[in-house]
C-alpha cells in the first residue's frame, strides 16, 4: 500500500521540484493539500456511486430493541436487508417516519445520526441479521506523509496530479484555473471507475 509521501514524491517529480528548492516543507503546502484531494476524490466517489468506496457490515437487531448501532466509520447509507428474507427495509425521511401509524417491526428504519443509530418504527421481538451497505468516513485530518493512502491505492495518480496541477497554479491564484482542475480530476475519477459499478434497469413486467 502507498503511503502520502510516496504522493509527496510523485508532486515533486510533477513540478520539477525534487531538491526541495520550491516548497521546502512537505508539510506546509503540499500536505495540505493532499488532504483536500482526499476530500473531494471521496465525496465524488460517493456521488457517483463508485464501488470500490463503499463497504458494508454485519448488524443484528437485539430482542426488546428498537435500534441498532451504526458502524463507527458509518458516513452516508447506501442500503439495509434483511439476512433472512434478503428484503431490503425501507429507509424514511422524518416526514414520513413521524406518520407511520402501523407497520412490522423491520418494514422501515430511520437514520438516527445523533445518536448514531439505526432506528426501526416496531420493536423486534428477537435477533435478526442485517446487512448496512454505506459509504465509510474518509476523513485525512489527522493524515501524516506515514499515513496510507486510502481506496488501497486506486486513486494516487489522479491525486498526486489534482495536487501537482494546484500547485502549479499556486502563484497565479487564478480561481478559474483551480476550478477546472477539479472538473478534470472529476472526469478522470469517473471516467476510470464510474464502468466498475453495475448499471440498473428497471424492467418492464414479467418476461
């Protein structure tokens, strides 16, 4: 797996800058930086519905308990089934949450983000397994260049370019440069992955 300073490194051969004469500190600039690719690459990885960004977990409701945890890297839901019976549940807003007046224990769920819970409109009577598929929290805050790189290395080269390219353009502060920038880190994200995630269709009746 790579490390942020093998990205460090793969910036300085981009801007012509291995002797450090330019920007002396990884972590003063480039660093920084690189945590802002992270952000955007995983929040365009989540609204392009990008496989391999998405995980999922094991779950089961307790008997007299009308919620369940959520994972601790939980960030946005992508879908919750029902072991058993294979269902998916049916996840509701609040709007409609608030006026169900009648329904199975597992028919619908709320997430519940202040508590950090999956809230069910019943109480299920016993132990159920579940499956939570979700995006993770992608979160480099505390990201150091020992740190690894995520997505087990899919997106380096179009993160080390995002970075180089804005650092380029870092004396220029033309906002319309950076601004295309991440149009083409976005384009080069989903035109390499978007193919990767199955396509649905929605089909007409029986065949």
């Amino acid at each position: 797996m790579s490390t942020v300073q093998s990205i460090v490194d793969d910036v300085r051969v981009e801007i012509d800058d291995t002797g450090s004469t330019r920007f002396s500190n990884d972590t003063a600039m480039i660093l920084p930086l690189i945590k802002q690719a992270i952000r955007r690459a995983n929040r365009i990885c989540q609204r392009m519905s990008l496989h391999f960004a998405k995980k999922s977990a094991a779950l089961t409701t307790v008997a007299n308990q009308a919620y369940v945890s959520l994972p601790a890297d939980f960030d946005i839901p992508i879908g919750l089934y029902r072991d058993d019976t294979h269902e998916k549940i049916a996840q509701r807003n609040e709007d409609i949450w608030e006026r169900i007046e009648s329904a199975a224990a597992l028919d619908n769920w709320f997430l519940d983000l202040v508590n950090s819970r999956v809230q069910f409109n019943g109480t299920p009577t016993e132990a159920i397994a579940l499956t939570l598929w979700y995006y993770p929290t992608v979160d480099p805050s505390a990201y150091t260049v020992a740190s690894t790189m995520p997505w087990s290395g899919r997106l380096d080269d179009i993160i080390s370019r995002y970075v180089a390219m804005r650092l380029q353009n870092i004396d220029e502060m033309n906002i319309q440069v950076d601004q295309q920038i991440m149009a083409d880190m976005e384009a080069s994200i989903v035109n390499t992955y978007q193919h990767l995630s199955p396509q649905i269709l929605e089909g007409e009746g029986w065949l």
